[in-house]
C-alpha cells in the first residue's frame, strides 16, 4: 500500500506538506508547481487516501445518508447525479435509502438515526412527519431538499414553488387561454402562485382535488367539468405524460383541443411530440447545493436555506388561441 512518506519522497517534499495538498488542508500553503509535483506522483503511485484513518483520527465517519422517494425519471437522477457530484469533491461516501410510503419514510428517519454517519440529506417530508425529521435531526445534521420544512433547526434547499405556478398560469394566460385546470398538490405556495398569476385578469382556475395524483384522472375531471377548458397544468412533468397518453387514447389533440403544461424540465419532455412545455427546477444545482449546505452545517452546526429560481420552456403543447 501507497503511503504519504512514498508521495513526499518521490515529489522531493516534506510529509507535512505533501499532507496539505493531498488532504486539501493548506493548499495555500504550498506554490502550483509544487501541488502539481506532488499530484503526479501520487498518480504515478496510484496512491489512495486512507480515509479510514483519517476518520478515526478526526471522529468522522465521511459518510452522509440521502433519504430518497421512490420516484424515477432524469429530474430524479439529475438530483442524484448533483448530489453524488458534490459528495465526491467533498471527499464523501453517500449512503443511498430510499422510501416508499409515510410509514417507511418515519421508519427509515428512526434507523438513520443509529447509524454511523456524519449527516442526512431528506428529500421530501410527508405533512405530519417533521417530527420524525426533528428527531433525526438530534443524532445527525439534518437538511431538506426540494421541500421546505420550515422548521428553524432543518435549513432547506428548495425551489420557488410560488414561482413555478406563476410562470406555468402566467405562460397560459398570455397564450389566450382563460379556462385553466389545475392540479393542487401539497404545496400551498404553488396554488398562491397560480392565483397571482390570473389576479389582474378574467380567467377561471379551476383546482381539481388534491386525491388527484395521476395524469389519467385528471383528465378524465377535466372532461367532466361544465367549464369550456382549454388548458391543463399538471404539477409534474409525469403527471404531465400521462395525461398526453390519455388524450391520445381519447382521439383528443394536444394542442389543438387542449393544451398542457407540466413541472420539472424532464429531458423526454423535449422528445414527446407535441414537445412538453414546461417550468424547468433546477435538478442537478439543487443536489449539490444540498451537500455544500450540508458540509457547513456538519462543519458550524447550523446552515441557512437556499430557495433556487425555476425557469419557463417553452416548447410545442400549448397552443396559442383566441378568447
């Protein structure tokens, strides 16, 4: 095995100082020709840190948990990818849990908390479950990502969700569209932002239920509503599919009869034909953003939320038309 003496002495360098470069601890310390010195021989040797002692020596474990929903698609893998982006450069180890339903999310909060592990990151939280967060929060640094807990001990990495609805209605709006389906959700932000949007004009929102999750059923309560409605807005891109694929199955167009518009920024969405309109999150920015928010919590034993911006794209399912 490869030592920090082997670097040093094939770099012509102290050990300290060959210690600062490759631990990052002083790399201020030392000038650019040198760093880039003894990076190469640590190349050259294929050295890998010993990040088993280093734990030991500094009572960590570098190691953080991501408690994750079983949800799939490239707005979820871009989240990951961001996250395991900013792990790696931190020098961390990511301990992937996943849940499916409220029971195993506060199950999986409760084993978290035994584990060897320096942080967690918790991507979404049931309503009633912050307890369980709070709790975790006792064992290990805690933060929420694309959720806002709203708790003054959990900092979350978010995204406008006020924002999101007010570019999709507002994108709807100024295309003519006056009779809007919308789904609801968990977020009350979103459907504060939706009614902001239409405030200073005549259009009707109508929200459908919040029990309607899929893209399938708010079709179908669309359909039967009375209203003369032209547009849906599908609270994720996926929800957004689906709802394409029952208009096909229906003989109904997309645009020509109705319109939609999803959430996320899916990158299929730019394959489906009519291409998906939709208010883009940032994915990969908002798990690394976690992680930094994370390190400095796990460094100063608190952090502040970050709230990131969405962003319209346009592309071809909403039809512009005259009211």
């Amino acid at each position: 095995m490869v030592k920090l003496s082997d670097i040093a002495k094939r770099a012509k360098v102290g050990v300290s100082t060959a210690s600062y470069v490759l631990g990052k601890t002083g790399l201020h310390k030392v000038s650019p020709e040198t760093r880039e010195r003894i990076l190469a021989a640590a190349r050259e040797l294929n050295y890998v840190p010993n990040v088993a002692g280093k734990a030991l020596r500094k009572g960590m474990t570098y190691t953080a948990a991501v408690l994750f929903p079983d949800i799939s698609g490239s707005f979820a893998f871009n989240i990951i990818a961001g996250l395991e982006n900013e792990f790696n450069s931190a020098g961390y180890s990511m301990l992937f849990c996943k849940y499916r339903n409220r029971a195993e999310f506060e199950e999986k909060c409760r084993l978290l908390g035994g584990k060897q592990i320096d942080g967690v990151i918790v991507l979404g939280c049931y309503p009633g479950s912050e307890d369980a967060v709070c709790q975790l929060d006792k064992y290990h640094p805690v933060i929420s990502l694309a959720h806002n807990m709203d708790v003054a001990e959990i900092p979350s990495v978010y995204v406008d969700g006020f924002k999101v609805s007010l570019l999709a209605v507002k994108h709807l709006i100024d295309n003519g569209h006056r009779r809007i389906a919308i789904q609801q959700g968990v977020d009350s932000n979103k459907v504060a932002g939706a009614k902001a949007a239409a405030e200073n004009s005549d259009a009707e929102l109508l929200f459908a239920p919040r029990e309607i999750r899929s893209g399938k059923d708010f079709f179908d309560w669309g359909l039967a509503q009375n209203a003369k409605i032209t547009a849906f807005a599908a609270y994720s891109d996926h929800v957004a599919f689906e709802l394409i694929g029952r208009a096909i199955d229906c003989r109904v167009r997309i645009p020509e009869d109705f319109s939609v518009i999803g959430v996320d920024g899916e990158e299929f969405g730019a394959l489906l034909r009519p291409g998906l309109t939709s208010i883009r999150q940032p994915d990969f920015e908002q798990g690394a953003t976690a992680v930094r928010v994370l390190m400095q919590k796990i460094k100063n034993g608190q952090a502040g939320s970050v709230v990131l911006q969405p962003e319209l794209l346009e592309r071809a399912s909403v039809a512009k038309i005259n009211y």
